[in-house]
C-alpha cells in the first residue's frame, strides 16, 4: 500500500439549494417545482470531498460566513476527515449560496442551470494562504478552482510552482487567466463550455472530439504541462506532450443530477495520480466515480466512497484497473 498522499484544496464552500421542475422558467413565467433540497457544496469543498472518502489526506483553505448555512459547510468537511484549522468563519458577511435548477433532459436524465452568490468565498485574503509561504512543500498536489479570489489562486500557484509541487486548476467558473499563472499549472481542467469560452472556439457536438483536441493545444501552448477537458457524456480527453488521448464515459450511467460530477472527476483524478496511477488510468478510475455522482441528488451526499467506486469497477468488468488501484492504495 501507498503511504497516503497529501492533497491541499484551497477553494469555495457553497449551500447548493437544489429545485427539480419539469421546464425551465422563462422571463417572467412561474412554474411549478416537483421537489426541493438543499446540500453542501462548492467546488472547492466537493472536490476535498471526493479526494478524502478515496483515500488521501486532505486539508482545505476556506471561507464561509457566521450562520447557519455556514455551520453546515464546515460539518460537512469535518465529517469527511478533512483538517479544518484553516477554514475560517467570518463575520458580517453570508455563506457562499448555489441555486441549482434541475430539468428533465429528455433521455432520463437532467440538466442543471447554476446561479452562485459568491459570500463568503470572495472574502478570502492573501493572509488566509501567508501560512503556505512555509507549508507548501508538505502537500503532494494544489488543487484550485475560480470560485474565490484570482489573486489568491495566483499566489498559491506561484508558491506551489516554486516548490515543485503539481498544481490541478479547474477554471470555474470560465473567466480569463494570466499567462502567469498558466505557466505555473501542471494541470489545466475546464469542461467543453469553459475550454471554448477559454479559447473563444466553439465546441460542436458532431465533432466534438477534434473540437477539444484543438482547444486543448491551444491551452497547451500558454504554458500549461497538461490539459484534461471533461466532456459529459463524451467522457475526458488529455493532452500532454503533443500526446491526446480519449477516455470513454462509463456507459449506460443513469443519470439523476449533474451537479458536481467534474468536482469528483477531479478529486479522484488528483488521488489517483498522487496514489501512483498513470494519467490515463487516473482518467478511467476518475470517470467511474464521476458516474457514481450523477447517478445520486446533490452534490457532497453523492460523492462516492473507494469502495464505491471498487464495486462498480467489478461490476464494469474493469479488471486490470481495479488491480491496480488495490495495488497502490
């Protein structure tokens, strides 16, 4: 067995508030919902999640206000095992809030429309992360996402470069990135809507592979080593030394809500990767526990468990995979 890797998230915490609805409203229309629930979420915090039920030892950098929704958050991340000293609770300010739309897709599946209230996450300061000038070098992998400050995740990537420890950043939501900061990345992974707003490219259903392919060199070119582009229902595709290659979503994946499947690809693509996995066998494991999310309501109540993830690998006949996870974990 591996001894247990270390993995640092610094990121958002976000009381996702979910509505499930028959169609979508339009301007000014009301609709009837089916059903209502609310769950802990946020990028950051989903993605801490999912890497700590798999296995690693995880420490999160967070912000989350001093009320209600903010005292569920951090129960959330305390029961996963994760260290917690540097989360911090502020004052005069809310919790970071998700309000998640979910709509039949019309193949027995849903799509989702998200809207975040960023609260507490935007408060986040480059003092919250002054204590990695010196811990940085204790983690085996950064992982990173938009959801907080930019000059936060530059800082943090800078420090982390300079210690040569790999850098994972999800750019969610989509926004323009230095070529700083890029060229401090070993992994860059946005989904098909956030790589063609990245590259001003669209990214056509019938071609979508070639698509990702494209924008995924153009990514590549700014200075970050490798570049993964989850695709949905395409599955994920990897671009790393002028080398692409296709990872296949599980197929026949019932799928009940979206909401934070790319947060648990990511975090079982981090664990995996940090466990000693290749790439390419970290994109397979990560795409199995991605489809054990959507197959679940809500976001941290579907993040799978290894063994989770074990049994569907069994079930899949993904023999020689599973092997390999039992042998590095």
């Amino acid at each position: 067995m591996s001894s247990q890797p270390k993995i640092l998230v610094v990121g958002s915490l976000v009381m996702d508030l979910i509505v499930s609805t028959d169609t979508f409203p339009h301007s000014g229309e009301t609709v009837e919902g089916r059903s209502f629930q609310s769950a802990p979420g946020g990028k950051g915090a989903n993605q801490a999640i999912q890497a700590a039920r798999l296995g690693a030892d995880v420490t999160m950098v967070g912000k989350v206000g001093d009320d209600f929704f903010g005292q569920v958050l951090l129960k959330s991340i305390q029961a996963a095992g994760i260290h917690a000293e540097h989360l911090k609770v502020g004052s005069g300010y809310a919790s970071a809030i998700g309000n998640i739309l979910l709509e039949p897709d019309g193949r027995g599946g849903s799509q989702n429309r998200i809207i975040v209230v960023p609260g507490a996450n935007a408060k986040i300061s480059l003092d919250d992360i002054a204590f990695l000038e010196q811990a940085i070098g204790d983690y085996d992998m950064v992982m990173l996402q938009l959801e907080i400050p930019m000059e936060v995740n530059e800082r943090v990537a800078e420090l982390a470069a300079a210690a040569g420890v790999p850098v994972m950043l999800n750019p969610a939501p989509a926004m323009p990135l230095s070529d700083t900061l890029l060229s401090h990345l070993t992994y860059l992974s946005p989904n098909e809507h956030e790589a063609a707003l990245l590259t001003h490219t669209p990214l056509p259903e019938g071609t979508i592979l070639q698509a990702a392919r494209t924008a995924a060199g153009e990514l590549a070119q700014k200075g970050v080593e490798k570049v993964i582009v989850t695709l949905g229902e395409h599955g994920a595709v990897l671009l790393q030394d002028g080398q692409f290659y296709h990872s296949p979503c599980v197929p026949d994946v019932h799928g009940l809500d979206p909401t934070a499947a790319g947060d648990s690809f990511l975090g079982a693509f981090c664990t995996a990767v940090c466990y000693g996995l290749s790439d390419e066998q970290a994109m397979e494991f990560a795409g199995c526990a991605a489809a054990l999310t959507v197959s679940h309501m809500g976001a941290q109540p579907s993040l799978p468990t290894l063994r989770e993830v074990l049994d569907l690998m069994e079930q899949l006949g993904k023999t020689a995979l599973r092997q390999e996870v039992l042998a590095h974990w």
